[in-house]
C-alpha cells in the first residue's frame, strides 16, 4: 500500500496536471478570442472606411509625364545620350514627330557615326 507521502504526490500531480490543462483551455480561448475580436474590428474598419482607389493613369499621360522627366535631365545635361535617345522615342510614340527630330539631330551632331540616329530621323521626315 501506498504510504501518506507518496499518497500526496500522486493527489499532486493529478492537481497539476489539472491545472495545466485548465490554464492552456484558457489560454487558448483568450488567444482565439483575441485574434477574432481583432480580425472581426478590421473587417468592420474596411467597410466603414472603403479605401479610395487611385485614378488609372492613361497611356498617354504616362508617356507624356516621362517625356517631361527627360526634357527636365536634358535642362541639367543638354548632352545625356540615354535622355535624348529616351525623348526621341517617347515622342515617336506620341506622334509628335516635329518634337522627335529635334533630340535625334542632336543626336546626330553628338554621335556623326551612329547610323541608327540617321536612319530614325529619315523615317521620321517620311511620316510628316
């Protein structure tokens, strides 16, 4: 038979074990409950609060816009290769193919051996 003090252990054990079981219910409960409290006031902040969408940006806008940003690079480097080249085509895509002979004679006075330049703006005095 078991003595008094192993007796006490084994109650003691079961208390713990008991506990333990008690506390992580618990504990999982509240952690649940929480993430649910916070998830359930977000939804409600979304639809109260719908976040307003961005305007879409035209095609042509957004080509004109970086036409805009070149011709600012080509005030500080009236010489940048990249820039006039970029320019060139961006108005090419706009159609704007007086606006195009411009970067691509520059071009062209920087760049004497560079075919492609010449060949461009040849295209481009055809199509006007």
């Amino acid at each position: 038979m078991a003595s008094s003090g192993e007796y006490y252990f084994i109650i003691r054990k079961k208390k713990d074990a008991r506990r333990k079981k008690i506390l992580a219910i618990v504990s999982i409960i509240s952690f649940s409950g929480s993430m649910l409290f916070g998830a359930v006031r977000t939804i409600q902040r979304a639809m109260q609060n719908p976040q307003p969408q961005p305007a879409p940006v035209s095609g042509e806008s957004s080509l004109q816009q970086q036409a805009q940003d070149y011709e600012l690079v080509l005030q500080r480097e009236p010489e940048n290769q990249v820039a006039l080249e970029k320019l060139s085509l961006l108005r090419i895509q706009l159609e704007d193919f007086k606006g195009a002979m411009e970067p691509l004679e520059k071009l062209i006075s920087l760049y004497p051996e560079r075919q492609d330049y010449q060949v461009m703006l040849k295209d481009i005095k055809k199509r006007e």
